[in-house]
C-alpha cells in the first residue's frame, strides 16, 4: 500500500523532502502557491502538483488530505504552516507536521495547545540547525556526526590529511589493524563524488571519508586516524539573526563567546540576551576587524550571516588565519556538495537538517529511519529483518548485495554489530544499509 504524503511549500525544504520521498514510491502531492515552481519541481520529481493557498480548505480538498498517511507543512509563513496543519488533521489527514520560526512554540509546556489543535510535530529548522552546530563543535575532530539506535551506532565524516596514517593504504590493508572490529569505512567523498569502498579502494590525500562505529570505539577513529584533537573554548559567531541568536544561547555557558553583528539596534538586544557572550558592533566582512576582536586566538569560527557567499568567504579567511574548526551556513543546496573541496570545514543548512529530521518520523515497511548526509549522495535505510528468508540462511557476502550498497552495522536487542563479510543476519536483527540511489531497488527486492 503507498504512503499518500502532502507537502505544502516547495521552496528549499518542501523540494528536499519531495526529492528524499520520492525515491520509496509514495504518492506525493506538493502545494504551492507560485505555478513556476511548481512547474520546475515536477519536471525533476514524479510528483503531483497543486497550485493554491495550502492553508484553504478547499484546496485541501483537492489534495485529498482525508486519505494522507502525512501532511507536512513547511511554507516559508508560519501562520499558513499553523492552519494547514490544523485544516488537514480536521478533514482526516493520520499525521500532521508544521514548521514554525517562533522560539516559544516550542517551549515544553506549549507543547499542549498543539496536540490540543491536532498538531502532532512542530519544528523549527532553526532551532533544530543551533542543535546541530552544537554537536559538531562538541566533537570537532569530525565534519559531521550522525546518531542511529539512540547513539548505539555512530557515523561520524572527516577529511584525511597527508599526515594520516590511512592515506594511500588500500581498505583491505588498511583494515587488518583490529581496531577495525568495531569500526568500519562506509563512503568516501572524492571530487564531489560518493564512492562506496570496496576492499581495493585505495584512500587518498583529502578524502573525506566515513566511518561507523559503536559508541565506545568513536575514540578509536581519532587514534586510527591520526589526526590531532583539539579542544575548542574560544568561539567567534558573526551574524546576529534568530540563527545566530539561538546558536550563541546554546554555546554560551560552555564556551568563550564573541557574536559580532554590523546592526547596532540589535547588538544592543542581542547583548541584553545574552549575558555571557561578548556582543561587538561592526562589519563582519571587514577581516582586519575580526582580527582586532581576536579572530587568532579562536579555535571555532561560525559564519551565520544572511548570505552564503560572505559565510563561505570569511570561513575561508578564518581557516587561513588559523583557526581549527569552521562551519558556514549556507542558504542553497547547490552550495552543500562543495564543502569537502573548498577547504570549509562544514557547511550546514538548515532547511536540509529539518528535512533530515522530518524523513525519520516516516517509517516505512520494515524501514526504520532514512536520513541523508550533507553533501554525500547515499543515504541509510534501516531495515528490520522480520522473516526467515535468504537473508537469514547465508553470510552477507554470499548474498549478491548491490555493488553501491554496504550493510554499515546491525542492532540485535542490546547488542551492536559492525559486520564483515562472514556475518549472518538473524530473525528482528534491525540492519543499517548505506546506499546510493541506483541500490534502491535491489535492495527492496533483497529486505521484501
């Protein structure tokens, strides 16, 4: 039976989660208000499409809401966002999703008048993106840190160096070492492209490579690589809107803060708020000013500007003045894949990580959780083995996996698995597969 999913706003977000669902065979609807994108969507996208005001009855209607398993909201208005959802939920959609820009909706005891309202899930990308900068300076040797089976399983992405001791050894040499019982190689990103590493791939100067692990052997991957830790306190943050705001709230207490901000009304209001961080008035772009405020003493530099172009650039001017651990925002998708070649540390955006967020509470079948990586053209797709097939009689490796796909680890109860070749698979074993989109359908097939 197909999931029957509407999404309204087809900016950034809504195309994101059209283009991730779009790949499993769901019926989905987009609604939008602006016939050109639409336009531009379908012609990239098997997808139907609507234009109209979501939050109108009527073309809720049309979108046959009553039969929807979802219905996402994520307009760039939040008063639209609100009454779809609370439309939709009315005329019989299951869940429903609402995006939202105000910091105290989310407050725990608001939670309530939502649910009161029918709204099952509101999320903020903002606040969700705060969350994520978070993580990444609180483990900063990795560009990117991923949490399955409530931490059970960890991905975690980082580009070598010449130093590290995996560059230009081959996976199969490589993986002799037994650090690699609990550690495994999923992808690397080489010029853009994702590779799926198979035991004669060789690694390379400036690969950014993907490792999984189990939670006790993250440290393991920081030995292995060889790669110096370095424990961040002092932090710069340049931009002052809600995401830099919300960003420096998060930091504040566990860190050195400087926010420097060229709007001076709102410095003042960004001061008050803020009580720990260091508030300075100026123009970010100017790196001489920068400097002034001890731009060389900071070991994270967060570039949250409103422009992409001015994150990248100054990130880029932070790194060659020395600081360890950079992460821009960036506003367009096109920009994401770029990261790993130009010399930013990371580069996040925020409707991306949103989207990321809404796709796991979408299950599919026996499919678990889906969620992509910034940048990285493979997802995971988790899958719970719920008969005694082919899957459970032979080792993987006999199994005619598809070439662009890798099972990365498997929870059994309690227990976590990263599997090599030898490994069988048992009744309830939930499996975490790596894939690129061309594995799709093998790996139904395989999992059905």
């Amino acid at each position: 039976m197909a999931m029957n999913i509407v999404i309204a706003g087809a900016g950034d977000m809504g195309y994101h989660l059209a283009e991730q669902l779009s790949y499993e065979n769901r019926d989905i609807i987009l609604i939008d208000t602006n016939k050109e994108v639409l336009d531009n969507v379908a012609s990239h996208l098997d997808i139907m499409t609507i234009v109209g005001d979501s939050s109108s009855i009527e073309v809720l209607k049309n979108a046959n809401v009553k039969e929807a398993s979802m219905v996402m909201a994520v307009t760039t208005s939040e008063k639209t966002n609100i009454l779809t959802a609370i439309f939709a939920k009315q005329l019989g959609a299951k869940r429903v999703v609402a995006r939202v820009r105000n910091h105290d909706y989310l407050e725990p005891e608001n939670k309530t008048y939502f649910e009161n309202l029918g709204i099952d899930t509101i999320i903020s990308p903002t606040m969700l993106c705060s969350g994520e900068i978070h993580r990444m300076i609180k483990n900063s040797t990795f560009s990117d840190i991923f949490e399955f089976e409530e931490g059970k399983l960890n991905v975690v992405g980082i580009t070598l160096d010449q130093y590290s001791s995996l560059v230009n050894k081959k996976i199969s040499d490589a993986s002799k070492s037994p650090i690699f019982k609990e550690i495994r190689i999923i992808a690397i990103v080489r010029d853009q492209m994702t590779l799926i590493p198979r035991g004669n791939t060789i690694i390379r100067n400036n690969d950014h490579v993907y490792f999984i692990s189990n939670k006790q052997a993250v440290d393991s991957i920081i030995d292995l690589i060889g790669q110096k830790e370095v424990i961040i306190k002092n932090i710069m943050i340049i931009g002052g809107d809600d995401m830099a705001y919300t960003t420096a709230i998060k930091l504040d207490e566990d860190y050195r803060v400087t926010l420097v901000h060229n709007n001076k009304e709102r410095c003042k209001w960004l001061a008050e708020q803020l009580k720990n961080t260091l508030v300075i008035n100026g123009d970010y772009k100017n790196i001489d000013l920068l400097i002034e405020e001890g731009l060389e003493e900071m070991d994270a530099f967060l570039a949250l500007t409103e422009s992409s172009e001015t994150n990248i650039i100054t990130s880029l001017s932070a790194k060659n003045h020395g600081v360890y651990k950079t992460i821009a925002h960036v506003d367009t998708r096109e920009y994401i894949h770029i990261s790993h070649s130009i010399g930013v540390d990371s580069l996040i955006n925020k409707k991306l990580v949103a989207a990321n967020q809404i796709t796991r509470f979408l299950k599919k079948g026996k499919v678990e959780a889906v969620s992509g990586i910034y940048g990285v053209d493979a997802e995971f797709i988790q899958y719970e083995i719920s008969k005694n097939n082919r899957l459970t009689k032979h080792a993987l490796k006999d199994l005619h996996f598809p070439e662009t796909a890798i099972v990365a680890g498997v929870v059994r109860g309690e227990d976590v698995y990263i599997p090599d070749g030898d490994f069988k698979l048992q009744i309830h074993d939930k499996a975490l597969v790596f894939a690129l989109p061309s594995a799709k359908n093998a790996l139904e097939k395989l999992f059905h």
